[in-house]
C-alpha cells in the first residue's frame, strides 16, 4: 500500500474512533441562567484582553503542556487555607479554557459542600448541585447550570450535608468523576482549603491533580509546606501553583501589550 493510501486509511480510522468515543456519552441538557451578576474579579469574562485575562491564557498552555500527549483533564483547584482565590481563580481558568478556540466541553463544580460559593460568585440565586447528587442521587443533567458561555455547565455544591467528607470520599463520588470524565473535555473542582479540612485530599485524589493557589503576601511558607505534605499524604499530584492577589505596579498602559 502507497504512503498516500496509508494515510488516508489512518485518517479515516482516526476519524471513525473519534464518532465511536463521542457516542459513549450522551449529551446533557442545561439549564441556561440569564440573571448571573458575576463577580468583578472574573476578568476571563468581563475583559478578556486584560494583562491579567492573557495570565489565564499562560496557566492553560502551562497545564495543556504538563503531558502533550495527555494533558491532565480533572482537576482540583484548592489552597492551603481560606479565602486565598480558589473560586475566583477556578471561575477564570474554566472560562479561559471553554474559550478556547477548539471549544472544548468544560464542568466547573463546587466541591466545597461546607461554605461552597461558586454560585454567589456567579451571582446565582442558591440551586441544588453535588450534595444532592451523592446524598439524594439527584441526576447530574437535572441540576447542571450554563450561564450563557455554550461550553461551559456549572454544577453548584447544592443543600449543605451533615457529612461532607464522607460524601466526597463515597462511592457515588467517584462514580460522578468518572461520569464527567467522560461527558466532558476538562473539569474543574473548586475544592475548600487543605489545611482545615480533608475533602480536598479527598476529591483532588479522584483527579488527575491539583493546582495550588497561594495569596501572595498572606499564605506562609510554613503552611504552604503543610498543605503540600497533606496532598502528598493522600496521593495527591500538586500540578502547579497559581499566584493570587498580586498587585500591577507597572501602567496598565504600558503593560497592556494589543
Ligand atoms: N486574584 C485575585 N486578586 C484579588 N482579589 C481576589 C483574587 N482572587 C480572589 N479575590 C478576592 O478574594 C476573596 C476570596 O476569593 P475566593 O472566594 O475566590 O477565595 P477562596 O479561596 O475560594 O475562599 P474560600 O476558602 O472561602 O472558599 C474574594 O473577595 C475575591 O473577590
Ligand atoms: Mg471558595
């Protein structure tokens, strides 16, 4: 067989897998939400061509280049302790990767059952999400939220439970992870701090690893090193660090290169 016939028998198997992989999973459905106020710190949404916008761009081809063969698909995004940017930063990296120009599929999940404030930050009203799904086998496609990005379906923590880590650590977990793994082209956990408590350890396990967001200027290095002792103790992979509330010192204009 000639290189040109050979090749186009490879394309068309290729292509042929490709039909046979989307056919597995069936899509959802969503629920669009025309009424979100999101918080201004997203700038992925308000100003996509802002310096700190171009940032996200970097964290995805930095995490696209982890393994170009398998990029790593799951992720946790946690912290050592509170408040640190864990929401706002998984809310900008989820709509910099669904904008991306292959328009890959993409599922933002709170996975903080205890304080979760995804859809606050989305300016969405309270709705049910992964609680009721691993306490009440709610169904995945009956609670998924879009707000107004094609690609991108959010999944809010839902009703607070009495035992979150239980939960997370259940059987019913991982089998909603491996569900979306394979609905989805990446999906994003907004887990709760590491140091406090053990759901991070816990949903970042079922992943393919976690991002770290640290505060600059706040979070100590003592700390740091504790939260990363608490991940490798639960087998976690730490992908990479993200730096939050850093301040520009240099002029917008000078720095804003179009
Ligand atoms: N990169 C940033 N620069 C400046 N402010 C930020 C940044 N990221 C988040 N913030 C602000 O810091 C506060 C905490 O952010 P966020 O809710 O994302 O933190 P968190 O780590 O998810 O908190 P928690 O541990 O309570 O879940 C919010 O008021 C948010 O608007
Ligand atoms: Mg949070």
């Amino acid at each position: 067989m000639g290189k040109f016939t050979e090749a186009i028998r490879k394309a068309a198997e290729k292509r042929i897998e490709r039909v046979e992989k989307k056919e597995e999973a069936k899509p959802y459905v969503v629920r669009t939400v025309s009424d979100s106020k999101i918080d201004p710190h997203v700038l992925a949404y308000f100003d996509p061509t802002s310096p700190i916008a171009e940032q996200y761009r970097i964290l995805r081809s930095n995490i696209q280049s982890i393994n170009k063969a398998a990029p790593p698909k799951v992720l946790a995004i946690t912290s050592a302790i509170h408040g640190e940017g864990k929401t706002i930063t998984s809310i900008n990296l989820a709509i910099t990767f669904a904008r991306d120009l292959n328009k890959e599929s993409v599922l933002l999940v709170d996975a903080d059952l205890r304080k979760g404030r995804l859809a606050k930050a989305l300016g969405l009203a309270p709705h049910n999400g992964l609680a009721d799904i691993l306490n009440e086998g709610a169904k995945t496609e009956d609670l998924l939220l879009n707000i107004g990005i094609e690609n991108l379906h959010i999944l809010p923590s839902g009703n607070r439970p009495a035992n979150p880590a239980e939960l997370l650590g259940s059987a019913k977990m991982r089998n909603f992870v491996s569900e979306v793994r394979k609905q989805y082209d990446y999906v994003f956990f907004d887990c709760p701090p590491v140091v406090p408590v053990a759901d991070a350890g816990v949903v970042a396990h079922l992943c393919d690893g976690a991002l770290m967001v640290l505060q600059a200027g706040r979070t100590q290095k003592g700390i740091i090193l504790h939260a990363q002792d608490r991940l490798h103790t639960s087998k976690v992979k730490i992908l990479g660090y993200c730096l939050s509330h850093i301040e520009y010192h240099i002029p917008e204009y000078i720095y804003r290169y179009l």
